[in-house]
C-alpha cells in the first residue's frame, strides 16, 4: 500500500541514502484499480492508494527524492492490471506526467513483437511530448532474447535510458550467477551499448533479503558496479541489516558505479581455478578490478600482475581495495600481486596512474572482442 512507500521515503531521505544518490523510489506492478476511469484514465487502486499517487509523488519530491512508477506495453500487465496499448500511450504519458512521475519501467506482458516495436519508440516520444523529464526503462529486449539480430541495440540506445536484457532476478546466488553468466557470455555485443543515458540493466541488488551470504551480497554489489548496472535496491529499508547496509552505502563502490565516462566493464580473465576478473576502464585513467571466486571449498589465493591484465608498461599505480580501504603505493605494472578471495566472493580494487605510461592510448567504445578491452587513458 501507499504506507510502505511513504515509509521508504523517510528512511531513503534519513538514513543516508539519498546523499548517497539513492534518489528514485518505484512503485511496481500492481499499483492501480483494476479498471480504468470513464475517461479512460489508469487509476491507482482506490483502497491502497487512497490519497493517489499525485500526493504520494509531492511528498517524495518533499523529501529531494523522485518517483518512479510501472507500466505495460499491452492489454495487461504482467499482474492483470490495466495495460497501456498502442492508442493509450499519450494519455498514459500525460497521466504520469501530471502524477508528478520521474521514471517510468514499461513491461513487455500480453504484447507481441509487432507491436514492442512500434510502442516503445512511440512511448518515448510520448514521454518526451509532456514535457516534464521522465527517466524511460525498457522491457522490450528481455522479450526479444536479449540479442541481435532480434534486438537492435543502436535504436534501443535512442529510445531508452536504461532497459532488462534478461531474465528476472530471483533471491537467490544461483539467479546472481545465471544473470552474470549471460552478460559475460554476450559482453562483446552488450558492452558496446551502454554509455551515458542509455544502459544495460541486470535487474535489482537483491542484497538485504534472504537469498544471499555476506561473501556474495559484497560480490554482487562489487559484479553490478562493474557491469555499469543502475543500483537499484529491492530490499525493506526499514528492518535492512547493517552488513546489507554497509554494502549498499559503500561510498567508494558508488563512486565508481556512477563515473562519468560511463562505460560498462568486461570480464577478461576466467581461470582453470575458477577464479575471475573484471575490468572496468574509469574517468581519469583509473581502473576498477574485480576478483571474483566462484569456488565454494575455501578461500583461494590469486597471483597476477597488472602486466598479465594488460595494463600498459611502465605505468605505476596506486590501489584502494574498495571495501576495505586499505592502500597499496608504487604497484607497478609488471609487480607480481597476490590476492586471498573468499568462496563466491570478491576483491575488489579502485587503481589511479600516479606515474603514467611512455605511451598512452586512447580506448574506443567498439571495442575488439577478448583481449582488445584496456583501461582508458584520456
């Protein structure tokens, strides 16, 4: 009901989250009466949103936050509510945008290929047509398969901010992994489309619930910054643990989830050992790296060099391991490093140039497949 994101408000405007860029609260499926008006309207559900979604928005808006709110392109949405077909898009758009809406996830349930593509650019537009500046996420890919040739994703960048590839997450590692094994088996083709205003989403962090360890709720908000995935938690922020919390509000890991350069990392080692890397090039010839073990017998140790990463020669680096805060000064590119990595855990580093290379390079967004992935200089 209304209550729960009235509450969720107070704890986002209260708690810390909001200064930490935890600014959108989105209402899911479900929300409205199971009719429209006798103008046609879409209106919430008069019992558990008695005061509407307009009040609901003005008192999140109170708080500095934003309002995100759900939609369907199709007869219904994926509950059996109400769904936005081809001739309701304007009015649909209108109503969120006079509700006072910041964001908008448009579902794929009870519509067929045809007419996704003909109704998210058209929602987009719609959108645009209000006036008011309403974030678009995108269901239409994930019911596509999530590839070319189906999905095109140089149109999608054009109509969406943000849209799901794949599969819901559930709560649970196994859902984590198949989510992760997707978008590292598809990298070459997703990596490419993701940049400022337009991203690949993983689906929600599922840290704080029931389905994850401490080891692998610190893996998945390590593994979704990487991958550039919008943070967006699904947990109760009223009763979260502080471990959960810690995670979530970790500054470092935020900061390198948000960077401008915006661009979406890659896996780029996968051991016999079934140990893992990540890279993921930042603003200012920085680096994020993540170590991920996949093992679930005992803590594993790693030994590699920035060199084996491919890391340019004679550049000297220093490291911040993102959730400890512990500093290393002066690694240099061909230093031999060794890392101790919990089963299904992460380590995690944030790497600045203090000296740089002979010769930079510049990194391009098309990137080879495999081993043509760097971190950026600029």
């Amino acid at each position: 009901s209304e209550t729960l994101f009235y509450e969720m408000a107070d704890r986002l405007a209260e708690d810390g989250w909001r200064d930490l860029g935890y600014k959108y609260i989105n209402i899911d499926d479900c929300w409205s009466a199971k009719q429209r008006d006798a103008a046609g309207r879409l209106v919430p559900d008069p019992e558990r949103f008695p005061r509407g979604i307009k009040a609901l928005a003005d008192y999140v808006h109170a708080r500095g936050l934003k309002l995100g709110i759900y939609g369907d392109l199709g007869t219904f949405t994926c509950g059996g509510y109400p769904g936005t077909t081809l001739d309701r898009m304007e009015q649909d758009a209108q109503t969120f945008a006079e509700w006072g809406v910041d964001m908008l996830k448009l579902d794929g349930c009870y519509s067929s290929g045809e007419e996704q593509a003909e109704g998210y650019p058209e929602m987009a537009r719609a959108l645009n047509a209000t006036g008011r500046p309403i974030v678009y996420s995108c269901s239409w890919p994930a019911y596509q398969g999530g590839l070319p040739p189906k999905v095109n994703y140089t149109i999608l960048a054009k109509v969406c901010n943000l849209w799901r590839n794949y599969d819901d997450i559930q709560d649970s590692w196994d859902s984590v992994l198949s989510i992760l094994d997707w978008f590292s088996a598809n990298q070459d083709v997703l990596q490419p489309a993701a940049g400022p205003g337009h991203w690949n989403d993983p689906d929600m962090l599922i840290i704080g619930n029931f389905g994850l360890s401490y080891e692998q709720s610190r893996s998945q908000m390590a593994l979704w910054t990487v991958m550039a995935a919008p943070l967006l938690m699904s947990t109760d922020l009223r009763t979260i643990s502080p471990s959960a919390k810690e995670i979530l509000q970790n500054r470092l890991m935020i900061q390198i989830n948000q960077d401008p350069l915006g661009i979406q990392g890659r896996r780029i080692v996968k051991e016999k050992s079934h140990i893992e890397v990540f890279l993921r090039p930042l603003s200012q010839a920085a680096s994020a790296l993540v170590f991920f073990s996949r093992r679930t017998d005992m803590p594993f140790l790693y030994t590699t060099s920035l060199a084996k990463l491919h890391f340019p020669e004679d550049a000297v680096y220093e490291v911040q391991d993102v959730y400890s805060g512990k500093i290393i000064s002066g690694l240099k590119t061909e230093d031999n490093f060794s890392v101790v990595i919990n089963p299904s855990g992460v380590v995690m580093w944030y790497l600045y140039p203090t000296v740089l290379p002979a010769q930079p390079w510049r990194v391009v967004r098309q990137q080879a497949p495999g081993e043509g992935f760097h971190p950026v200089l600029l």
